[in-house]
C-alpha cells in the first residue's frame, strides 16, 4: 500500500480481508467463503453508505453464489451515470479474479475486452495474485471497479461516446420550443 493516497489506504483497511481459499467447486467452503464476501460487501457498502460515497448495488443472481449483477454509477459534472454490473466467479477463483464487465460499454473504450470487461490486467491483477485468497468482491470492486470508473467515464463523456439519460429528453425539449 505504499504510494496510494490515504483515501484508498483508509478505504481498503476497513474492508474485511478474507480467509477460506475456496471456489465454487469446493462445496462447503464455498459456502464459508462466500459468506465472508457478504461480510465484506456488507462492510464496504456501509462505509461508502456512510461517507456519502455509494457508488454499487449487486447480488448474487443465482443460489450458487457464482454470478453477480447489479448497477454501478459515477457522477460527474454533478451528472449521475448508472451502468448494468455482472461478472462470473472463475472456477479457479479466488487464484483468478472475476471479469467485471459493464455490457452498455462495450466498444466504447480501448480499455475494454469484448462484452464489455474492463480491462484490470496491468494495475489490479498482479495486486489480486500477491493478495489471494484474501482480496474478494469488495476488493475488486474498490480496487478495480472504482478507479476504472474514474479514469473512464470523464473521458467517455467528455468524447461524447456516452450520454447522460436526460440529455436525449433535453434536447427533444428544446427543440419543441
């Protein structure tokens, strides 16, 4: 952690780490281990809850716990931009961090494989590998997802490449006066 500013620092500190090293074909310590992900979760969204800071809403979309989706959103120019979350859990996980993918994004950005997974590999997942099986969901989200999101979305829409939802209800607007 040496060399990240003090808000990342503090932020990750108060996510729980995590301490099974299961994935989802290991039974029941698949099942402990993804009750240590809620715990995390549920940490890091009370946090960002409480520093005026909520950024994500996903669930597990299926009992099995191994696929999440959700919506994330980042604001800028004091314009709120909601974006579709899903990922899968890798087989091999936690070895191999899940792909978070943003499908409305697809092909809008260089930093993007196909189907709209963001591109993690040069700064996170070499993090994600000195930290296994202790970094989660909650990690990936606030140590990839989010600075993704920063770095990504000012230049989007400073390109134009995305709008705002009420843009297109603006201008239909404006041109009916």
């Amino acid at each position: 952690m040496e060399g990240w500013d003090p808000n990342t620092k503090s932020t990750l500190t108060q996510i729980p780490l995590l301490t099974t090293k299961a994935g989802p074909r290991d039974g029941a310590a698949w099942t402990t281990r993804l009750k240590e992900e809620y715990k995390a979760l549920i940490a890091y969204t009370q946090m960002n809850k409480s520093n005026d800071n909520d950024w994500f809403r996903i669930s597990a979309a299926n009992p099995e716990g191994t696929r999440w989706t959700g919506k994330c959103w980042y604001v800028h120019n004091l314009l709120k931009y909601e974006f579709d979350l899903q990922f899968d859990i890798p087989v091999t996980y936690p070895s191999t961090a899940p792909e978070l993918e943003l499908p409305q994004l697809d092909g809008k950005t260089q930093k993007m494989y196909r189907g709209g997974k963001i591109c993690l590999t040069v700064h996170f997942k070499p993090l994600w590998a000195k930290n296994c099986p202790r970094f989660g969901i909650a990690h990936a989200l606030c140590l990839g997802l989010a600075p993704w999101l920063a770095a990504e979305v000012p230049v989007l829409v400073d390109s134009g490449m995305i709008k705002h939802k009420d843009d297109a209800t603006s201008t239909t607007c404006l041109s009916a006066w």
